[in-house]
C-alpha cells in the first residue's frame, strides 16, 4: 500500500472509531449498585464470596460496574435482605433463600432442606437440573431472580450444652435453627429460635438458646461456639449442600446490558466455587484445633437420625398438600436426589469409602 493510501484508510479508521465509541459507551454504562449481606463481616468466607463477586465484577468491566457489598445490619438487619431487594431499598443482595421461609416454606428449596442433595447435587440441580427455573419462577413473585453464588458444604450439626442421645433428648430445648429445619426439629419437641449469626454466641452464652447451629469448624470457631457449650454434633442433615444466592431486583435486572447480565451470572458462579473451596480448605484445619481445645465430637445417633427423617417426611407431605409451588419444587428436588444417589454410590461413595478406611488404618 502506498504510503497516501494509508494515512487515508487509518485516518478512515479512526473516524470509524470516533462514530463507533457512543455506541460502545452506550453497551458498558457507569453503573454503580449496593448489595447487602446477610452476613458479619469477620465472616471471610461466607461474607468473603460477595466481595469474590464484586471484585470480578469490577474487574471485567474496568470499573463501569461497581457493585458495593454492606455487611449485615449496615443498610438493613442480616434477615430481612430479600424485602430490600424486593422494595428496591437496594439493586442485590446475597443471602440464604431459606431464611425467608416464613413468608413462603419454597424458599428453603433453593437453598437446602432436611434430606436433601449435597452440595454437588445442589448445584447441579440448580445449574442444570431445572432448579434454577422452578425457583425463579417463584422468585418472581416477589420482584426476584436468584443466582446460585456460594455453598457451604455440608453443615455441622451444632453445639449442645449437653449430650443429645435419644430423641427424647431434644424434647423442649431451644435451638437456633434456620430454614425449614426448625419445623421439622419442632416435630420431635424443639423450639427452633430464628437468630442472625452475629447473635448467636451472647445468646448461647446468657443461655437464651440451649443449643445452635451455624456453619462448621472455620467460621463456628471464629465465632467462639466452643467457649459457651461443650459438645459439637454431626452431621447438620438439614444442610448436606446449602446454596447461598446472589437476589437481584427484577426491574433493576431488567435494565442491565446483556453483557452485564452475562457477568454477573459468570461472577455469581465463581462466587458459588470459591466459597466452597475455601470453606474445604480451612475446615479441617479448625477441626483438629477444636477437638485439640476440648470439644466433645460427636455423631447424631441413628435413633435421632431416623426419627429426623420420618418428622421430615412428615412435612413435605403436609407442606405439599397445601402449596402447590413448594410441592413442584420438592418433587423436582427428590427426582433428582433419587437419580443422583443412584449414580452417586457406584463411584464417588465407594471410592471416598476406600480413601477414608485406608486412612484410618494409616
């Protein structure tokens, strides 16, 4: 090329860019959202997974796209996240879908329910298993879409004052419980407390609740559970895999870019990643601590175990009779427990089996 005809053609060039620019301004707008927590900040894993989100978020849009996380309680209290999604109070927030069960029992499905799936299960539910659309069908009648972004693994069962043996056991104790997991709980005599995780340990310790569940070693050990009750049980069987989310506002969703839209799907799903790794990164760690300190390790007995998934049963069935969007959701979820159970103890269950007993025998 000659050396007029291309000055030409990249002068023509740059004039192609200039025309072009609005509309490239106009596909990555400035856009600055707040999304509050449920969760304390000295939580770094599970409070740690909406900055993971912010952070990739800013990142892949040079900061067009900056989306602010508040802890628990500095816009609005830990549980009452999903109302300020809803109203509009704030753009996201990120939180567990089961804490809202008291407006609808169909919000613990999308987080985890007694019995349920474990965590892998979970996520393959939601991601590509139809959950994700039963839920947000649901979701939408109170101005929501959810995206999975965190899990936690499976829970510990809690910390008790005193030993819990026999069902009987737990006959008139007060036990801080979320979700769906207290109505079942109550069925064998509990009192379930609805209490925010930074509440729980001056609870315990003034004796307001007997018994409380949270997590499992890292974050139940930053907390200080083992300073105000002795004995740590397992496994938290109303928790095998729970989902947290990332809940958008309709009307806010509705008015992104699609290409932010991809993004925050993208960046919901590094969230749901990283928060397990790290929660399987830093639990067994806590784990050896706590035993080392005192703590008294021990297993729901059958007898408990079997009792809790007869008083389970019980209320999917009661829950189902009444309400048609709990019901579809459940169905959905026991499928495809069913399926993934069936495929689960040909390879994983007995190859982690193998791995476990050949560690114990060194």
């Amino acid at each position: 090329m000659k050396r007029r005809e291309f000055i030409k053609a990249a002068g023509l060039g740059v004039a192609g860019a200039a025309v072009a620019a609005p509309a490239i301004a106009q596909s990555a707008p400035e856009i600055k959202w707040r999304m509050a927590s449920s969760f304390p900040k000295s939580l770094d894993t599970i409070y740690g997974a909406a900055e993971v989100f912010s952070k990739a978020i800013a990142e892949a849009t040079d900061n067009k796209f900056q989306i602010q996380v508040f802890a628990a309680g500095e816009i609005v209290p830990g549980l009452q996240v999903a109302d300020a999604v809803s109203n509009g109070t704030v753009e996201m927030g990120h939180t567990a879908s089961y804490y809202y069960v008291g407006k609808d029992p169909t919000f613990a499905l999308g987080t985890a329910v007694p019995f349920g799936l474990n965590s892998r299960m979970q996520t393959a539910w939601l991601q590509t298993g139809g959950g994700a659309e039963i839920m947000n069908e649901f979701y939408k009648k109170y101005n929501l879409i959810a995206f999975a972004a965190g899990n936690t693994g499976c829970q510990m069962g809690g910390w008790f004052r005193k030993e819990i043996k026999e069902p009987s056991d737990l006959s008139g104790l007060k036990m801080r419980i979320g979700g769906f997991a207290g109505r079942v709980l109550a069925k064998l005599g509990v009192v379930p407390q609805q209490v925010a995780g930074g509440d729980i340990y001056p609870s315990l310790e003034k004796g307001t609740i007997d018994a409380a569940e949270w997590v499992g070693p890292y974050d139940d050990e930053k907390l200080g559970f083992q300073k105000v009750a002795q004995y740590y049980y397992y496994p938290g069987w109303w928790e095998g895999g729970p989902a947290l989310h990332n809940f958008v506002n309709i009307s806010k969703w509705e008015s992104l870019p699609p290409a932010y839209k991809s993004l925050i799907k993208t960046a919901s799903s590094l969230a749901n990643e990283t928060m397990q790794a790290r929660y399987d990164n830093l639990n067994p760690a806590a784990l050896k601590r706590l035993v080392g300190g005192g703590v008294q390790l021990r297993p729901f007995s059958q007898a408990i175990m079997e009792a809790s998934l007869k008083a389970a049963n019980e209320v999917y069935a009661e829950t189902s009779a009444t309400n048609p969007d709990f019901k579809k959701a459940y169905e959905s979820m026991a499928a495809y427990r069913s399926d993934q159970y069936l495929w689960w103890q040909v390879a994983e269950y007995a190859f982690d089996t193998f791995q476990i007993r050949s560690r114990t025998r060194g």
